[in-house]
C-alpha cells in the first residue's frame, strides 16, 4: 500500500492560523483522492493540552479529526521545570 508521510512546522508567529487549517483541509481534499494512507507529523505549535482556552488549538484539533486525523501522542512533549507543561509536537 503507498504511504504518504508528511511534516509540517507551523511557526508561532509568522503564519495565521485561519491560512495554516485551510492549507491542511486543501491538502487533505488532494491526497483524500489518491486513497493513501497519510501520516502528518510536526511541531504545529498549537498547544493540545489547552483546546479549551484557546480557540485556535481548538480550531486545529477539530480540522484534524475531522479529516479523519487523530493525535497519537496524548503526554505533553515539553516539560520545563516551574512552567507548565505543553503539547505543540505531534503525530
């Protein structure tokens, strides 16, 4: 079966959200076409552990599930002492 493995790096400051989630949904309505199964890796810089106070990590969590795309890492992947703990690399 072919594989599509994608990366992506969202910068924190330099792209919109509302251009970044309709590049994906663009992206994904292409290779939906070619019925491969796609993995998306990246640091996406949208903090998974805080969708409920943050609109636009909400916004991606949602684009991404419903374009069938479920996170696979649900523990924080940074971890710094005295600071709290965040969710922005994923798979």
């Amino acid at each position: 079966r072919n594989i599509l493995v994608g990366v992506c790096y969202r910068h924190p400051r330099k792209s919109s959200d509302h251009s970044f989630c309709a590049y994906l949904e663009n992206t994904f309505k292409k290779n939906t076409k070619k019925n491969l199964l796609t993995i998306i890796t990246g640091d996406f810089n949208y903090d998974l552990l805080n969708t409920e106070k943050n609109p636009q990590a909400n916004k991606f969590l949602e684009t991404m599930l419903f374009n069938n795309f479920h996170p696979c890492i649900l523990e924080p992947t940074r971890i710094r002492p005295g600071n709290r703990s965040s969710l922005v690399d994923n798979i």
